[in-house]
C-alpha cells in the first residue's frame, strides 16, 4: 500500500510539473511604420497595443488570442487634424523554440485580425467607421527569459495588412492599411 501511495504521489508530480507554464498573458505596446504612400496619412509612423493570451498546446507551438488598438494620425485639409484608429482581435499560432543552454528562444508568429478602422476628429469624436474585416499578421523575433522566474520579454517585428472601406467626406474610400510593426513584449506564463 505504501509503495501505490509513493508511485500515486511522484505520477501526480510529473503530470503537474509537465503542466506548468502552458498558459501566458501578454502586453506588448508597438511602433507602427506604414509601407505604402496614404494620401490621408499626415505621418507614416504610428502606435498601438496589444494584450493576449496564449495557451501552449504541443511542445514548440502555442495559440493566442487577443485584443489590438493601433492610431495613425491624418489630416483632411489644412485645419483639420484627425485620428485614424484600427481596434479589434487578433488570434493564430506561435511556434517557439528555445536556444540550446541560454535563456533565449525564437519564435514565429503568422494570425489574423479582425477589426474595425474609426476615423476620430480632435475632439474624439467619431467621423467615420467601418464594418469589422479580417485581415492577416506575421511576426518573428526572440524571446528572453528574466531570470529563473516567468516572466519573459519578446522584442518582435511584424507585419500587418488590413483593408476596410470608409466614407470620408461623402466619398467611399478603401483604406488598405499595410505597415510593419516594432514591439518589445512582457509576457507571465503560469
């Protein structure tokens, strides 16, 4: 009887230690830079965030899902300064894999979106919105573990294309989004 409690009591062990870490939830504040010339765009360059949660379902590989919010900043005409928003989810697959005797892992990332464009006047206020759409992401970078604790950086580059019409001004216009994104990640996992 002593030996089935022992066997009872190391078995529980090894499945709990093989549990840990499998889920992680992520903040990473980015950098956007725009590849294509956006007549409405007063800079090409904008910023955004983004939370998720991933949950590691085979060694190497995890799924995540999420919440973004980028902004770029437009102008209409000379006296009219405006906010062009992207906000939604995102959600795809990690695959990481962790460099022999270091503290550092790669990884790729290839998801998609699925989010809204909101063009906002100075005052906050809603010009103009469109539809939620899908579009797609990649990203690759690295992964640093601080310490011998959970808690991780992940500088990455990505990039993002996204399109959705909007009326502005009276005219229905395709806005197609493309830019690459540069973020410096904190992730927990438990």
């Amino acid at each position: 009887m002593q030996k089935v409690v022992i066997y009872t009591i190391i078995l529980l062990t090894c499945q709990q230690a093989s549990t840990q870490e499998k889920w992680g939830v992520h903040f990473k504040p980015s950098m956007n830079f725009v590849t294509e010339d956006l007549d409405i765009l007063d800079s090409q360059v904008g910023f955004g965030f983004e939370f998720d949660i991933s949950y590691k379902f085979i060694d190497y590989f995890e799924a995540y899902a999420g919440w973004n919010w980028n902004s770029f900043k437009i102008t209409t005409d000379e006296t009219n300064r405006n906010d062009l928003n992207t906000f939604g989810y995102t959600f795809g697959l990690h695959f990481i894999h962790p460099a022999k005797s270091t503290n550092l892992s790669y990884f790729a990332q290839i998801g998609g979106v699925y989010n809204i464009m909101r063009l906002e006047n100075e005052n906050g206020r809603t010009v103009a919105e469109s539809d939620n759409g899908l579009g797609w992401e990649i990203a690759a970078g690295v992964e640093i573990a601080l310490g011998s604790s959970t808690w991780h950086l992940r500088p990455q580059i990505g990039f993002r294309s996204f399109s959705r019409d909007l009326v502005i001004n009276n005219l229905n216009s395709q806005i197609q989004l493309n830019h690459i994104f540069l973020s410096n990640g904190l992730i927990k996992r438990f």
